[in-house]
C-alpha cells in the first residue's frame, strides 16, 4: 500500500488535533506524512475533498469493549474470523472478546487457545477472562493466570451472579495487575422476582431498576476494595448514572460504556419484523433514559460507546418474543447508528470518535498493552477513514458478520466506513484502488 489520502479531516483526540483539510501519506503500513499538502511525485492519490458538506473523517481505529465472537460454541452465528472482518468493516481495529462462550473462556489454556485463534484475524482481537467458574458466580478463576496467559480484563458479561465480596476480591486482583473488572450491571435477583418462570437470561422484563441495584452494589464492591477498577458495561438506565457520578467524585476508578442502540431514537421507527429483532439485555428503554444517557456521553460521564455485538441465528430471533435470544449485532452499524439515530453528527462529531477511540483506550488501561489510538507520523497505521454524510442501506450485501441479527437491516442510515487499515493492513475497503490485503503482512 502507497497511497496519499487528500482532503480529509483529521481526528486525533488524544492529541488535541481537528484539522481539515489534510494530506495523509500511507506507505508499506506506516503513516509516512501528514500535512496540509503533500506533492504526489508519482504516489497515487485518493482525493476525498469536498466542496461543501462534512469532510471525510480520518481518525485512529475504533475500539470495541465489547463483543461477543461465540468462538467456540457457536460456528453458525459467528467465528472469530468473521467477527473480526465485520468489525473491520465497522472501523474497529480493536475489539475485546467476551467470556460467554460455550465453553467459557476461564481458565489460562482456553484463553491461550482463543488468543492462539485470533493471531490471523482481520483486526486485533483481545480477550477477557470469565471473572467466575462457568459465570456462575461461586468461585473465581485464576486471576493472575489468565491475565498472564493474556486476558485484558475480567468480565462475567452475560451474566451477574457473583456476591459482593467476591467481585471485590476480584477487583482487587484484577487491580493489582492494572485490569479492569467488566461488570454487566443487571441484578439477577431482582430479575428473577419479576420473572418467576423465566430463565435469567433470557427473560423479558427487566425494568430500570434492576440495573440501578446492580450499579450500586458494584460501586459498593469497589469501594471495599483498593486499586481497583470497575468498569459499568451498557449502561441503559437514568437512575444508573448519579450512582456512577458519586463514585467518580469519591476518587474511585470507575468507567463507563453505553451501545448504540441504547443511543438511538427508536420512536421514530416502525418496528423489525419479527419483533424480538429489538429484544436485548438490558432492554431498550424510555426517551428520557436514551437522553440521559447522550447527555452523560457527551458531558464525559460515560467514556466509551461499545456495541455489545450478539450474533445470533435466525432460529433464536423468531416471532415468539419471549423465548428469542437476547442481543443483536452492532459491530457494521455502530458509527452510522450513532450519527444518524443518535444525534452524533455534526458538532458533536470529535466526541463521536472520542468515546470510540481514546475513551475505550483510557478503560482498558496502560497495563493492557494496547497502543494509544493516535495518528501520527512514522507509526503502523491503526486508521479508519469514513464519510458521516453518506448514506447506505444495511443489507445482506453490506453485512459481513455470519449473522443477521440487525434490527436495520433494510434501513438507510447516513455515515459510512470507506477504508480500515488495521496495524498497517488494509482490512476493510470500498475504494477498489485500494484493495483488501491477504493475509500476508504489510511489510511492517
Ligand atoms: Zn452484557
């Protein structure tokens, strides 16, 4: 790859840079210049300059907190390969693996053979640990095994079975090492009480108040403890961030996340067919819980967007509500969910790529070795390029995850990825002038 990408706008949070238009120079993988101009001398070029309208954004790689790659378990509804190219295709050049797999990722040699499994993806895919045995909640893994058999965090996601003090115990030994522990903040109990009949995890009714609880009792858990670091994953509810707001006064290491759809404007929208296309865990909620959680987004409160990507196939999405699987895919739809259903766009466009790029970095920590998400000069290019004005319809042609679990599919949405490059390969590309590398590495 030798290419200068011309007249775009560069976003580089964590370096205070938001510039247009500019030159990029990308060869053999690394990010060569970076100016207001740069003279071809015989380099192609791939002119994005515009002549009105939002300026084809460059920024670092987005970084996912959260997805679920059912690797292994369940080959029909995703691989880690094809996970991997879907988030490529939605500009993630990071993404962290849940533990929930079949079987879960608790021990060192599962981790080490998920890891092992994810050498040749298309981007670069980490892995959490199960924080407890089978998530069940009695008894913890190995924590420093597993975090030195590679795992980036502790996460029980799916699930929230564990008591407080063992979720101390684990924030303190997660801690230690400089890991985050991911709690899914629902509070099982409670679920249960509301639905008698159902199975936890997939039952329907779980109101806001259930998620509340669980803030509060986490946030109690970490305040037990030193040096730990909590992170809340999909936060849904109102009533869940003024727990959160007091813990970050109180000095407490304490982070956030909330999905694109628990971002989007649903109102608006008639409803997919089937039905439990919409269904997830936590649920969608009100209109003033969808504000407040922009709100927190915006003023900082919530750190990162992750999409909580849950493929599932067809048969677990059918017209009987109740018994559907919980979750939809999100990893393709991300970006263009938040700039067009969730009033992203525009001004609020640096804080879109923030809390997709330098947020989830600053989550997961120095200690997870994950290189800051930076453009800049003479480093392997971790970049996606995309257009926040272009529309596109969510289809099977544009889908690459083995699922279809999308509640857009067949919608358009505005704001679209033209070009990933994922540690100095192209992963994911519209522009047949640039084409997607085989798996051979780019020289770098
Ligand atoms: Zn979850």
């Amino acid at each position: 790859m030798n290419v200068i990408l011309r007249g775009v706008r560069v976003i580089d949070p964590l370096a205070g840079v938001d510039r247009a238009p500019q030159d990029v120079w990308i060869e053999a993988g690394r990010i060569r210049a970076l100016d207001d101009r740069i003279e071809a001398g015989g380099v192609p070029v791939i002119d994005f300059t515009r002549a009105g309208g939002e300026p084809v954004v460059l920024c670092p790689g987005f970084i996912d907190l959260h997805v679920h790659l059912r690797d292994p378990g369940d080959s029909g509804a995703e691989t880690t390969a094809t996970g991997a190219r879907a988030a490529a295709a939605g500009g993630f050049t990071h993404i962290v693996a849940m533990a929930n797999t079949d079987p879960p990722h608790d021990s060192p040699e599962l981790l080490r053979d998920a890891i092992e499994r994810s050498q040749n993806a298309a981007v670069r895919v980490m892995h959490v640990a199960a924080m407890t045995h089978g998530l069940d909640g009695a008894a913890l893994v190995d924590v420093e095994a597993c975090i030195g058999a590679g795992a980036v965090a502790l996460s029980d996601d799916g699930r929230n079975a564990a008591p407080g003090a063992l979720l101390s115990e684990a924030l303190a030994r997660a801690g230690e090492l400089g890991r985050p522990v991911l709690v899914h903040p629902e509070d099982e109990a409670a679920i249960s009480r509301f639905n008698p009949f159902g199975g936890v995890t997939r039952c329907s009714d779980r109101p806001p108040e259930t998620e509340v609880a669980a803030v509060k009792a986490a946030v109690k858990a970490l305040a037990s403890t030193a040096g730990g670091r909590l992170h809340l994953q999909h936060l849904s509810a109102a009533g869940s961030l003024e727990p959160l707001r007091l813990a970050r006064q109180r000095g407490l290491t304490i982070t956030a996340e909330v999905t694109p759809h628990h971002l989007a404007r649903w109102a608006a929208m008639s409803p997919p067919e089937p039905a439990s296309l919409r269904k997830v865990n936590p649920p969608l909620r009100s209109a003033n819980d969808r504000a407040a959680m922009l709100q927190a987004l915006l003023d900082g409160t919530i750190d990162a967007i992750a999409t909580d990507h849950a493929p599932h196939r067809s048969d677990e999405k059918t017209n009987n509500y109740d018994s559907s699987a919980p979750g939809m895919i999100g990893l393709e739809t991300a970006l263009a969910a938040c700039i067009t259903l969730g009033d992203l766009a525009g001004r609020r466009l640096p804080v879109l790529v923030e809390r997709l790029t330098a947020g989830p970095h600053r989550v997961l920590g120095e200690a997870s070795g994950v290189k800051e998400p930076r453009v800049r000069v003479g480093e392997v290019a971790d970049i996606v390029v995309f257009d926040p004005d272009a529309g596109w319809t969510v289809s099977d042609d544009t889908l690459f995850s083995r699922s279809r679990n999308t509640p857009w599919l067949g919608t358009e949405l505005r704001g679209r990825v033209l070009l990933t490059v994922a540690h100095g390969r192209v992963v994911h590309s519209l522009d047949a002038r640039i084409p997607v590398a085989d798996r051979e590495p780019a020289g770098v």
